[in-house]
C-alpha cells in the first residue's frame, strides 16, 4: 500500500529568471522545528522534483549523490529513507536543502537539447516522523513555513558543469538558531505523491578517489592534469588564494595535438567554476550537482603553481557490489577486460546509459541489451536493472502499439539521424524489454523479473507481429541495425553491410523463442506455444529471404552470419557447420579484423566457437591493427569506444560527431572472456548448475574466472604446463557443474574443489 504524505512539495517563491548558458542557480531551503522528548526512532523521507542535497543540524543527511535519481517521474518518482534518530538535538533542532534542475528541469538531449522535460520548477518533499519513548509521535514536514535564498552554487548542469561562488557562503544555515528572517518564502506546488515509490535500486555514490599521474603544461602554455583513467565523476580542489579569484576546470576525455580535446563533447560545455572566499588556510570544494566523463582536466587561473596533492578525481556510479573478475596471461587482454569494468562503471550512473560525457548521457536500451550478460557477471545489477525496467515498461505503456522507448527514462529526442517522428520500432534496442529480463533470470534465476515484465515483454513482440504481417518479414525503412559497423563513414554511423532487414527479423525470432521460453516459466502453456510457433514461423520466414542453402546466406557479413547462428536460425548440424565456416572465412579475408558493429559484436566469437572455429576467434578477439578491440587497447584506451576507430591512427580524433570514449556496447566480449576463455557459464538459472568449458587458445598460457553466483562464489582457473591442461573448479554450496574440458568426456560434480589434468596440445 503506497505511504499517505502530509509533507508538500514547496519551491522558493521568487521569479526565476531564464537560465543562462551555464545553467540554473541552486537554491537553498530551511526551516526549525523542536524535539520534545526522547526520541526512539526518527526516519526520514525525501524526494525533489530535481536533485537535492539534505542537511540536518549542520550536516549532510546520508552520502547520496544526485538523488534521488533520475526515473520516469511523470510514472515513477522515487524517494528515500534515512535513520536520522541519532541527528536529533533536545529542543531545537534545523533543516534544510540545496535544490538544483538534474534531469529533472535540467538540458537533456542532442541538438541543443531540452530544458523542463519533466516541470518549470524544481521542488522538495520531505517528512520526518519522529517517535518518541512515550509512545507518542511527531512529523515534521516541508510545507509553507519554510524558507529560501539564493545558494553559493550560481549554475549547475548535468552537461554544462557547474559554477560556486564562495564568497556567498552563508553560515550556520542549517543550524538551530539561524535567523532566516530576511529569506524569502516557498511556494506550495501540486504534486501527484500517487507517483513515489521507495528506492528500488543503489544509490548513486562516491566510490573512488584518484591522484594524478601528471600535471604538465599543454603546447599553448596551458596547465593540464591526467588521471591516468577515464572515468566518470568530478573533482575536489584544495586552493589558498585571493578572494574573487575563479578558477575554471574543464573536462574531456583525451588531447589531441597535446591539448584538451573538447570537441567530441558536442553541446556539453563540462566546465566547472570555484570563486574562492579568500580564506587563508585555504579552501576545499567538489561540485554536487553535476558529473563528467574525462580523463584530463584543465586548470585555468588557478593561484601559484598547481601541485600533484591539489586535486583530486572523485568518481561517481551506482553502488553496485562487484561479484566478477576475469585475468589472463595476456596484459593487453586484462587491460581490455579493465576498460570494460570501467566503461560499465562510468555508466551505470543511476540509469544504464550509453556514454557519460557528451550532451546525451541517456538510457539507450540497445547497449544494455547487447552488454546485460556482462554486466551481471561483473556487478550485481539485479535491482539496478530492475529499476530501469520497470522505467522501461512504463513509459512503453503509454504507447498504443505497445512499442517500447529506444532510451528510458524517455525524452524527447532531437537525433541527428533520419529516425521517423515518435516512437518507432527498433530492431536490437526494443527488444531490450524482452532480452534483459530473460538475462536477469538466467543469471540470478529469479523469475519474479519475468513476471514483473511479462505484459512488457508480450506487448513489443506482438507489435512486430502486427508490423511484420503475415510474411513475418520487417525492417523496412529506417533502422539503427548493426549500429557503428566498422565500415561506416563517420557522418553515417547506421551505414552496415548487414541490411536492417536480416537484422530485425533475426531479433524478432530470437525475441518470440524468449518470449515462448519466459511462458513456460510462468506455467502460461498457451502462450508457450503460441510464442514457439510464431518464433518457428518467423524462423522459416529468415531461411527463405536470407538463406540461399546449405548454411550459405544472402548476406556475406560477419553480423549476418553471428546473428543466424546465434539466434538459432539454420535448421541442421550441416548448415551451422557450413555457416561457421562462411563466417571464419569472412573473418580472415579482413585480416582478422572485426566487422561487425552493436549487434552483431556480442555474438562474432560464440558463433565461430559453437562451429569449431575457436582458433579463428582467438585470433579475431587479439588482432591489433584497426579495427579491433586490442587497437583501442595499444592506443592508450582505458574504457570501451564507441566507434572501434573513435581515435584514429595517427591519435587524431574521429571527425564523426557520435565519437565517444566511454561507451561499453563493443564491451559485450568480455561476456565471452568469461564464458568461453575462462569458462565460467551458468548452466542452469541463477547458476544451480555451472558449466566448465574453458577452450584455452590464442597463445595464453593461463586464464581464471571468479563470480559470486546467488549460491556463493564459483571459480575457474586453467593452465598450460607444456603438453598438459590444467584446470581447477571451485562449485558453491547449492549448485553443481557440468565439466567440459577438451578431449575429455564430460563430468557432473557437486560442491566444492575440483582439479582435472588432462593431455593438451601446447599449439592448439
């Protein structure tokens, strides 16, 4: 039963005027009120209609960042909950709040973007109940005896940065006893508190703190610092200098010609402003309302010499527990594996975007569909991904089709690219609402999820069935497809080999066979069977359009012929072998180069692996020229591009302006690290039973895998010693595993370590 609110959601009174460049000021809000006894138990509860920062006696409520989020507000609004019994004074006590835009009024989206998506006014809510040791209780709320100022935060944006006057610092307020009198009064607004929901998913938070490596000066004189890292959050300075000096910190993810290189950025102007008090101990500060994506910082008119100790990068993303790790013999493939647990970090920042910098930071359903397998594998992202389903599925309910969105939270988009008006149906990201869910389940066998987003799932994979018609054929007209294809012109990112068509009804096959499997789950038998016989006919629908006989398709991609295999699409044991061997030939007619773009990536080297071609995929996943994911590595990456060629040979920037360093789509391989090089799998849901299947190749001499399954941990760890494999098995309590190690018969084993040595060819 949703919590009845006594609190109103107040904003200051006063006229706002047009937000500049730079963005919106802040505010800040405050009120007293008295404790009358002793307390057993005071919770508090708050929310705003953008973010907010909550103080309570002169200190911080929590260690959020950013809250409460960024969710589908017109559907669902969260709030959260502190124990705040300890923060209490006998008599009184005081209350209050910074309030800026964040998603909610701040710029979102390409083109220049758009403000107040979600309302013109930012708002709080909070309601403190407070128990007492009599029995008796008290609730404080924000309502219309509150009050408000201007803040020292005089523009802050999600994109733009944000910019803080010291020198308007106002002391003690949020302390007993400070005398608002001469603040100005809030504004009671209406709100619609049938919309909040409890937080569902971790927090944002501060997770990591990094030095420099360097601080050098750039061609033109200018002062730049490297973290050694791209990463996603902001940074704490520590300066002693002249009041009203303002020092400028710009963000950007690499140089180019030995400068800042803000240009990929587009419209995000990521640049910080401090205008120090003039404090003679020196000051310290950190932006609240803001993040970015950068690796390098430049440091404009900061007072004296800039040193290692003065700054320092904080980084920012959900609070996920980490629960999976994977390391080789190779150390270009851990620093490969490092820049995908980077990437995901970088953005999985409340909501799975698609990249961190740039002035679009949106929850694209593609990428997390193609990456949701590493994902779970490397954090838990069991209720973060929930939460954004649950986004997903709302926003797509106010689709008459019951077309899900292509990002959610959904905005308005102004998408450089001939995307038709409105909603359209997306092959490979609305599938998302089908995929992702069916991953939850496979990886923490919790078919609540299922459940939860049944309707949601049924909903797309009838509305391509209404689309496709009776052919079962779609795809027509515009389509992201194999998105970022390796061959695309750098104005063209949708530009694939691999025609949209073969591609969506290669989607709408593997989501209907999902969809089949999710109902018998559910125990719905006449879906199963519906669903199975739709997945069936659009099956023969892609043989008879793609498929030319005997495995050979009309396509001659490496996407066309990863998604047939991949998605079950070839009927015998002849046409896969057949398939597998058109796709390894492709393969090494590029030099061993990749060819596929967002779609087809995640499936390349399991399609070559399940047909034999374990070598090929080897030598596919650590070719180093360009493209190829080792290319990035050699090229100083430390997170996933978005285009395999985001920085050209020469270190030039791509001129494309989809360009971005920090996008963990192509990261999708690690999944197969895991899988495949390692040979960590879950056999069964929520890891019951494990399945041990490393195939060792590519020269390595040793690889592990670990990853803490809802049963506990599960470790794979093999070696080459000369002409012999050995391999060792850690099984958790709850499940058992299914060894299967080459030119050996299978095993089953049960909990426990397990170790196997057998024969092995040392150039196999």
């Amino acid at each position: 039963m949703p919590l009845t609110w006594t609190a109103h959601v107040i904003t200051p009174a006063w006229r706002e005027e047009p937000p500049g460049a730079e963005g919106r000021p802040a505010a800040l809000l405050r009120d007293g009120f008295a404790v009358s006894g002793r307390v057993r138990r005071a919770e508090l509860r708050v929310t705003a209609l953008g973010v907010y920062e909550l103080h309570l006696n002169g200190a911080v409520v929590g260690d959020h960042v950013l809250a409460p989020g960024w969710t589908s507000y017109h559907h669902r609004h969260r709030y959260q909950t502190f124990d705040v019994t300890t923060s209490l004074l006998p008599g009184a006590n005081a209350w209050g709040a910074y309030l800026a835009d964040g998603w909610y009024r701040g710029l979102l989206g390409f083109g220049g973007g758009n403000r107040d998506i979600y309302g013109p006014h930012t708002g709080l809510l909070a309601e403190l109940r407070i128990e007492y040791t009599d029995g008796s209780l008290q609730t404080v709320t924000t309502g219309p005896g509150w009050r408000a100022a201007p803040s020292p935060i005089t523009a802050a944006g999600l994109y733009e940065g944000e910019s803080y006057d010291a020198r308007r610092e106002v002391s003690g307020w949020c302390e007993p006893g400070f005398d608002d009198t001469h603040w100005q009064p809030v504004r009671v607004m209406d709100f619609d508190t049938s919309v909040l929901f409890p937080a569902d998913s971790p927090p944002v938070r501060r997770i990591e703190r990094l030095p420099p490596v360097a601080v050098t000066a750039s061609p033109t004189g200018r002062t730049l610092v490297d973290f050694g890292q791209n990463l996603v959050g902001r940074l704490r300075i520590r300066v002693r200098g002249e009041a009203g000096r303002t020092v400028t910190l710009r963000h950007a993810e690499v140089l180019e010609d030995g400068e800042l290189c803000p240009r990929p950025l587009r419209g995000a102007t990521a640049t910080d402003r401090y205008t120090l008090r003039g404090d003679t101990d020196g000051e310290q500060w950190e932006p609240r309302f803001t993040f970015h994506g950068f690796r390098y910082a430049e440091i404009d008119n900061w007072p004296g010499e800039l040193a290692a100790g003065d700054i320092t990068a904080v980084v920012l993303h959900s609070d996920l527990r980490r629960t999976g790790w994977f390391e080789s013999s190779d150390p270009s493939l851990n620093r490969l594996h490092e820049n995908v647990v980077w990437g995901m970090r970088g953005n999985f920042l409340d909501v799975p975007t698609d990249c961190p910098q740039r002035d679009e930071r949106l929850g694209w359903s593609g990428d997390i569909q193609v990456f949701a397998p590493t994902a779970t594998f490397l954090y838990d992202t069991r209720d973060f991904l929930r939460s954004w389903l649950r986004d997903l599925a709302a926003d797509q309910s106010g689709d008459p089709d019951g077309i899900p969105p292509v990002i959610s939270p959904a905005i308005p988009l102004n998408i450089p690219v001939p995307m038709p008006p409105g909603n359209p149906a997306m092959a490979g990201w609305c599938d998302a609402a089908v995929i992702v869910p069916w991953v939850l389940y496979e990886r923490y066998g919790d078919s609540q999820v299922l459940r939860a987003q049944y309707s949601s799932m049924r909903a797309w994979v009838d509305a391509v069935d209404r689309i496709a018609g009776p052919g079962h054929l779609w795809g027509e007209g515009f389509q992201f497809g194999d998105w970022l294809d390796p061959t695309a012109s750098p104005d063209d990112p949708g530009g694939a080999t691999t025609s949209s068509q073969l591609v969506a009804t290669a989607y709408f096959a593997r989501s209907a066979r999902l969809l089949a499997r999710t109902a018998e789950v559910l125990g719905e038998k006449d879906d199963a069977q519906r669903y199975d016989t739709l997945a069936d006919a659009v099956r023969q629908a892609f043989r008879a359009c793609f498929h030319t006989g005997g495995g050979q398709l009309t396509e001659e991609t490496q996407s066309a012929y990863a998604l047939a295999l991949g998605f079950g699409l070839l009927h015998d044991d002849a046409e896969r072998a057949e398939a597998g061997n058109r796709l390894a030939a492709l393969v090494a007619a590029r030099g061993h180069r990749i060819g596929t773009g967002f779609l087809g990536t995640p499936l390349v080297c399991d399609a070559l692996t399940a047909t034999g071609h374990t070598a090929t995929a080897y030598r596919l996943l650590l070719e180093r020229s360009c493209p190829s994911w080792l290319y990035q590595v050699d090229m100083g990456a430390t997170t996933i591009w978005e285009r395999w060629d985001s920085l050209l040979p020469d270190s030039s920037v791509n001129p494309g302006e989809m360009t971005s360093f920090n996008h963990y789509a192509l990261g999708a391989i690690a999944d197969w690290l895991h899988r495949t090089v390692a040979g960590l799998a879950p056999a069964a849901p929520g890891y019951r039973r494990l399945l041990v299947r490393p195939r060792p190749g590519g020269g390595l001499t040793w690889a592990k895998a670990a990853h803490e399954t809802p049963h506990g941990r599960a470790e794979v760890s093999w070696a080459l010693h000369g002409a012999q494999l050995s391999v060792t098995v850690t099984v958790p309590e709850g499940s058992d595993a299914t060894i299967d190690l080459p030119g050996m018969a299978h095993v089953e084993v049960g909990p426990g370590q397990h170790s196997f040595h057998i024969p092995y060819p040392a150039t196999r």
